[in-house]
C-alpha cells in the first residue's frame, strides 16, 4: 500500500472512524505527510496510530492525538496559533494547513533546525520556528487566536494564559504529576477571566521550562525540590524487592498473603516465548489452586484448542473440533515443554479429586479460532438438534469463502464484495441461548462448550471486520471477548470460583495506565480492575536480555532471537541497575512509599509479542507506562531463556508432543 493510500486509511480509520469531524482538519492529515517528518527507520511506520521516536529522546504524538487537539482548538482560517513542543513539525505542518500563521517554539536545538528543514522542504512558509522555553511564549507575537501545548504541565502557565487574545482557545495535557494529565481547554473570555473545559485523560511528555516542571541530571524536579531520578528508583527496588535464587524453591508465601482473597489472578508475561515467565507462572498456579482452592486457569488461547487439554486434564467427554490442538500459528505459545509439564500436573492434581465438579477447568479465552468454533458448533448441534444443525449451517455458509482465512473476510465486508454476517451468526448464537434450559440440565459442560463456541464466532466475525477499521477498535473488541469469556467461565464454575489467568503483559496489566489507555484502547487487566477492585490481583513480568522463541513475521518459522538489553529511559533498565537477578516486586502497598514517588513518572516498558524485530526495538516494542499503577505485583529476571519445543522446527509438521491431541 503506497505511503498516500496509508495516509486517507490513517484518515478514515483512526480518526473518522474515532469521532474527528472537523472537516478542515482531517483535509490537512489527508494531505501533510507524517513520514517527512520521521527518521528514514521509522518510515514504514508513518500511519501507524501511536507515538514514534525522533531525537533527543523525543516523541512524534500519534495522529488521533494531533488530530484531537486541533479539533479542541477550534480554529478558523483566520487564526494565528502558537505551538509550544514543535518535536519535528508533523503538528506545526497540520495547524499550518488549517490556520492563518503558526509559531512554534522548540527547547531542543536539534529538532528546532530539523523540523525547521523539514516544513521549508515542503514549502509550509507560515510556520516560524523557535529555539527556546515555550513555557515563556512568544512575546514578540502575541496576542494568538489559539494555543496548543504539546507537553504536560502541573498547570497552565500564566505568561501563555496572558498571550492569549480575548475569545482565544488554549489546550494543554495537565497534572500532578509529569505524565498522568488531562487536556484541558481554556478560553480567554475576558480581560482576566477564563473558561476551564475538560476534555479527557492523556498522558504527554513533561513540559519542561521556567513556568513547568523542571530538568537536573535527567531527573525531574517538582515546586518542591523532589528528584525524580533513575539512580534512586535503582536503589529503592533493590531494598523493597524479594529476590529468590530459584522458581522451585522460591517462598511464595508473601505473594499469597497479598493476593489474599483475591478472586481473578492476572500473570502476565513479557514476551510469548520465555521458558521462565511460563515456569513461574506454573509455579504461582500450582499454589493458588493447592492452597486457595482456585479451580480455573484460563489461558490466551483459542477455546477450541483449551477444551482439548480441559478434556484431558479434567478426562471429561470431549466435542469441540476435530484438529490437532494448538496447531496454528504460533505453536510453540502453547506447544512447548513448559505447558506440557503444567498441564500434566494439572492432570495429577485432578486425578486425587473425586468430585468431577471440583476439578480445575482449562480454558481458552481468546477468538482467533473461527474455523474450529464453528466446526464446534455443528458437531455439537449435529448430536442434540440435528434441526438446529441444518439451520447453522446454513447461516455459517455465510462465512465458509474465508474459513482459514478470516482476515480476507473482513477486507470484503469493508469493500462490499460479500454482505456481513452479524446477522446469521447472532441468530445462531441467540438460537443457542434459547436452548440453555433444555440442553444445560443433562449436558452442562458441553453446552458450555457450545455455547462459548458460538459467542466466539459472533465476536470473531466482528473483529475481522472491525480490524481493518483500526486498530484500537480490533483491539477493544478482542479484549473484551476475553473479559466476557472469563465471566461466563466464572457463572458457570458458580459464586465461589476462582482463576488464574495467563496472557500477556498488554492484556494484564491496567491499560489505563499505559499509552494504551491514552490511544482509547482498554484490555482484559483494566476490565477486571474496574468490575472487580481489589478482588483482581495484577502481576507483571519483566526481563533485560537472554533469548525468546519468536518470529520475524505473521506465520513465520519459530527462531530462537536474541533480546536486547534493555532500554535506557525504560523501568526494565531500572531493574537491570538493581544488580538483583531476579525477584519480586510489590507495588500495590509496597513497604516504602518512596518506592512510588519514584516509580510513578512513565517510562518506557518493553513487549515481545509472537514476532520480535529488535532492528526496530525502540518502535515496534516500547510503550509508555505508569507501573505501579499497572501492576499490584512485578516479577524479574534479569536473564531468560526461550521456550523449550523439542523438535518443533517450523510452523508445519509438529511431532505429537501433548498425549490429548487427537
């Protein structure tokens, strides 16, 4: 897709799709090219809708934000706007293209003269750039119709409040804090009198100058006199951590203690391909379940392929599909040595059970599956209604061109090459939960079986459409499938149940404190924190270097990667520094409050997903987060090592290594 034909998709799925209606500002971010003011790295990456790097450390805003807070300013051919954070000129060009005059003030030098060249290239001649403190303004030029600061403060600062014209609109991230604000707009609507709106939580960069926060050694300083610096948090973690020389032999009993009555217990996990984070994560398991009685562990997996190790761990009838488990891209996330030494215990365990309703379940929350779901649905219905089974299949036959290739389904519902199916595979769904009485009495597993497989292929139906929509739309989707996955699961095992849920460092932890959060988007740790409280315990994971079983690309062969070091603005580093090699970490109520004063500014924190592509680290796996307000609970080790899949060497012709796949 050329780069023009990313820009109008950029256009119509971040932002129309998002709520953007000023017609004069998406026509700018139709026509100014984000990648003219990118590095040549980052290029391929222009319309992707989030934050990139540029120099100095810096950040180029991810264009649902520039486009939300041109919109904010309200602006009119006319206006004359001033700029403070120019970065490298992407939001300078837009206002440019919607506004008379834009002056624009940056504090690093370098970006200045970059973003300088880079608006002259393109022959934007009513864009002015500055070198210097935008919290000071631009005297010389005011009064402006409008002013956007691209930076949080702790508040607006008076000397931009004073070079605003009477009826003029300022918008700002602001808070208490460097990077937790909220835009605010300020309208100028008397000699001294100001209208404040609220417009929503982001989170921005300091806004570093006389009239904001201030800079020393590369901490940040508050009105107080606080340092916020890299070198205490360091020495803070290595006080408040609880090392441990071995996963076997650690005491777990603090962890428990604080997890307490918890009723969902989130692990998360750094990369999908460390042995360490998967045997720890067994090891906390096999405690909850021993000591507290947990009875379901569900997994970022496809239901169908779960119910094939539910089945063998609990040796339950089984009716879900006719594939191998875990079969599909990526195998070894699930298909590894690790899990098959937990699920074996997990048999054992259940095995000393005698009531077949006391068991603990194994189960998949996540939707990818549609082919299987659907193979699911019918044999089921094929067994107990075989009427229904006729009708389903009709209905499914809707969906049957892009079975094993669900993502082509999407672009031709997009496209209007083939009409959606919403309909049919809600009518079956809605036929299915009619049926509840009639089938749960006698057959309450494999209705449950049913049933979940049927939601599944409605959600997943959506979300190969919704995903060519963007991203964040796709990605709320699917989070929320799981969340509801995991509630359903929860009724059904009844009120006293309990779970342990694996997935994802992005899925655990609480999205609102990320720039996840900022982006619109929300995950299954953030919906679990607000529908359950404190009742919803979050761990995360967190490690340097070592290797991880990734791939390069979507369905590529398995390759064991090296991990790079861990990034110097990141908390991974920070935990690198502590000389601990590996430990836990409570951030919930941690021993020292300092503890949290330091932690508390965002930093970057690193995510390895199925694929790694350390050419690109810094842009295709960093994110800014707030972590103690992401986790109740961290655990590190400062070197890993990849999943281990004995003979697992491509994508394609696994050997049989799990004793319940069929």
């Amino acid at each position: 897709m050329s780069l023009q034909a990313q820009r109008e998709a950029m256009v119509e799925g971040h932002l129309l799709a998002r709520g953007i209606r000023d017609e004069a500002v998406l026509d700018a971010m139709s026509k100014v090219p984000r990648e003219a003011f990118l590095p040549d790295d980052m290029v391929e990456f222009a319309y992707r809708d989030s934050p990139l790097p540029i120099a100095e450390g810096q950040t180029i805003s991810q264009p649902y934000i520039v486009a939300v807070m041109a919109e904010a300013l309200r602006l009119v051919p006319s206006d004359r706007v001033l700029e403070i954070g120019t970065g490298s000129g992407y939001a300078a060009a837009v206002l440019s293209r919607v506004a008379s005059d834009v002056y624009t003030i940056e504090r690093h030098a370098a970006l200045a003269e970059g973003a300088h060249q880079a608006l002259e290239a393109l022959g934007y001649d009513n864009v002015h750039v500055r070198h210097g403190d935008g919290t000071r303004g631009w005297l010389e030029q005011a009064p402006f119709d409008a002013i956007v600061v691209a930076a949080g403060g702790p508040s607006v600062p008076p000397t931009l409040r004073e070079q605003l014209a009477i009826g003029g609109r300022l918008v700002m991230p602001v808070g208490s804090t460097p990077r937790l604000q909220e835009l605010v707009r300020v309208t100028r609507t008397g000699e001294n009198e100001y209208r404040r709106e609220r417009l929503g939580g982001v989170q921005f960069v300091p806004l570093i100058g006389a009239e904001g926060w201030s800079k020393r050694e590369g901490g940040v300083v508050l009105a107080d006199g606080t340092r916020r610096g890299a070198p205490a948090a360091t020495q803070l973690i290595r006080d408040a951590a609880e090392p441990f020389p071995d996963i076997e032999e650690v005491e777990l009993g603090p962890l428990l203690d604080r997890i307490g009555t918890a009723r969902v217990v989130l692990l998360g996990e750094a990369t999908h391909g460390t042995s360490e984070f998967y045997q720890m994560r067994a090891r906390i398991t096999r405690e909850l379940v021993e000591r507290f009685g947990f009875t379901i562990v569900a997994v970022e997996a496809d239901w169908p392929d779960a119910a094939r190790v539910d089945h063998y761990v609990r040796q339950t009838p089984f009716s879900s599909g006719g594939e191998k488990a875990f079969t599909r891209f990526p195998v070894w996330m699930w298909r590894n040595q690790e899990v098959e030494d937990f699920v074996e215990w997990l048999r054992d365990h259940n095995e000393r059970i005698n009531e077949p309703e006391s068991r603990v379940g194994f189960y998949g929350l996540d939707l990818y599956s549609l082919n299987s779901s659907i193979e699911a649905v019918l044999q089921y219905l094929q067994q107990v209604d075989p009427a229904a089974a006729r009708i389903a299949r009709e209905r499914y036959g809707c969906l049957s061109p892009w079975q094993t290739d669900p993502a082509t389904y999407g672009r031709a519902v997009l496209t209007g090459r083939f009409r959606a199916c919403e309909d049919e595979v809600v009518g079956m769904l809605r036929d299915l939960l009619a049926r509840h009485l009639e089938y749960a009495s006698a057959d309450g597993d494999r209705f449950l079986d049913a049933i979940q497989n049927a939601r599944l292929v409605a959600s997943a139906e959506q979300y190969y459409r919704v995903m060519y929509y963007g991203s964040v739309e796709s990605w709320n989707l699917r989070d929320r499938h799981m969340f509801d996955t995991l509630n359903l699961i929860l009724r059904f095992r009844g009120p006293d149940a309990r779970a342990v849920v694996w997935e994802h460092n992005s899925h655990v932890g609480n999205a609102a404190a990320t720039e996840m959060g900022a982006r619109g988007e929300y995950n299954v740790g953030q919906l679990c924190r607000e529908a359950l409280g404190p009742d919803a315990f979050l761990v995360g994971f967190g490690t340097d270097h070592g290797t991880v079983a990734a791939a390069s690309d979507w369905g590529g062969r398995m390759e064991i990667k090296e991990i790079r070091p861990a990034h110097a603005g990141s908390y991974e580093r920070l935990c690198h520094d502590s000389g601990v090699e590996a430990f836990m970490l409570h951030l919930r109520e941690p021993n020292r409050e300092e503890l949290l004063d330091e932690l508390l500014p965002p930093r970057l924190e690193r995510a390895i997903g199925v694929i790694y592509r350390p050419e690109t680290e810094l842009a295709s796996h960093y994110f800014q987060a707030v972590l103690p307000r992401q986790f109740d609970e961290y655990v590190w080790f400062d070197e890993t090592t990849a999943v281990r899949s004995p003979g697992l060497a491509s994508t394609v012709g696994i050997p049989e290594m799990y004793p319940f796949g069929v």
